[in-house]
C-alpha cells in the first residue's frame, strides 16, 4: 500500500530527476503476485525512505532475487542489512531533510546503477572463486576502490607541473609523463 509514512513523494522526485532509470512504484500498479515476482527478479535496487517498517519484507525479497537494498539507517533495515546497503536515516527523515540531502540520495542511486553488474560479478568472483564469505568479498571489493581512488588522487599530485626554484633565477619546471609499458607504468622526468 501507499502510505504517507512511506514518503512516495521522495521517490517520485528521485523518478523525475533521473529521467535515465525506471522506477517503479509496485503498490501503485494492479500485479497480481506473479507479476510482481517478476518484476522484482527485473529489478537492479530497491529503494526505502520508509518512516514506519515493521519488517521490511519486500526489500528483503528484492535482496534474495539479486537487486540491491537501499536503505535508511533506521527501523528493522538497521539490523537486516550490513552498512554496505544503508544510507544515513537524516537523509530521508522528512521531506526537508530530503532536500538537503538530494544530490547525496542520487549520487548513491547512480552509484549502485552505474556499478551493478560489475559488482554482482565482483562478489560473485571473491565468493567462488576464493571461498570468501559475501561479507568478505565486499569489504575486499570496498579496499581495492578505496586504493584505486587513494592512488588516483596521489597521480594527479604527481602528474602536475610544477616549477622548481632555481639557484640563479631560471625557470625550472617539473614534468611527470606516465607512459604505460608492457612492463607497466614508467614516470619520466622532463627538465626544461
């Protein structure tokens, strides 16, 4: 059903400002039971700004058929769903709060839509082939973005042109050029 406590306005702003993805507000449609199975085995997130939740039973069935929960950090979602899936409840606790919080709501959404397949197969990856539990695998998969990212950042440090002083007041700059190798990269120093 929808219900004021369930915050469909919040969910229909995400629909008009993100014109890219479909979303799909079950209780508004006439699906019978198979019919809403199927659209949930469709599905790539299930999104939640709920302010009342006795059990969450339909995100948890999204969960099982491969889409990704998107939850408050509140309710029963805090228990039934690891930190990976939650975001923070002030995001989502009013429709105010919603507005302040909006663009952080959406870069979230993107990232779980923009990162879907490649994470399922990530997961699925550690899982099988390292014998990893899901829990693991994501905490492993978060490390590895968190290097790329960190070393990212540290490239564009690097990669900048600098100019150095010069004992005699000539112009010294600092150039790092990356090339990519067979053997990997390779930083070259250029003087001029």
């Amino acid at each position: 059903r929808v219900a004021p406590e369930k915050q469909p306005e919040i969910f229909r702003d995400l629909k008009e400002s993100m014109p890219e993805y479909e979303f799909v507000i079950c209780q508004e449609q006439e699906l019978t039971t198979n019919e809403y199975h199927n659209l949930l085995g469709e599905a790539k997130l299930v999104f939640s700004a709920n302010l009342q939740e006795t059990l969450g039973i339909s995100a948890y069935e999204g969960a099982l058929v491969g889409a990704i929960p998107m939850m408050p950090d509140r309710l029963s979602y805090t228990e039934m769903y690891s930190d990976e899936f939650k975001y923070p409840s002030e995001w989502t606790d009013s429709w105010d709060s919603y507005q302040q919080n909006k663009n952080k709501v959406v870069e979230k959404l993107k990232n779980y839509m923009q990162n879907y397949k490649n994470y399922h197969n990530l997961v699925s990856y550690c899982v099988q082939e390292a014998g990893k539990t899901i829990q693991d695998s994501i905490a492993d998969i978060r490390e590895a973005v968190d290097f790329c990212r960190y070393y990212a950042e540290e490239a564009k440090k690097i990669l900048q042109e600098n100019n150095l002083p010069g004992p005699t007041g000539e112009k010294n700059i600092y150039n790092a050029v990356t090339k990519i190798k067979e053997m990997g990269p390779e930083i070259i120093i250029v003087k001029q």
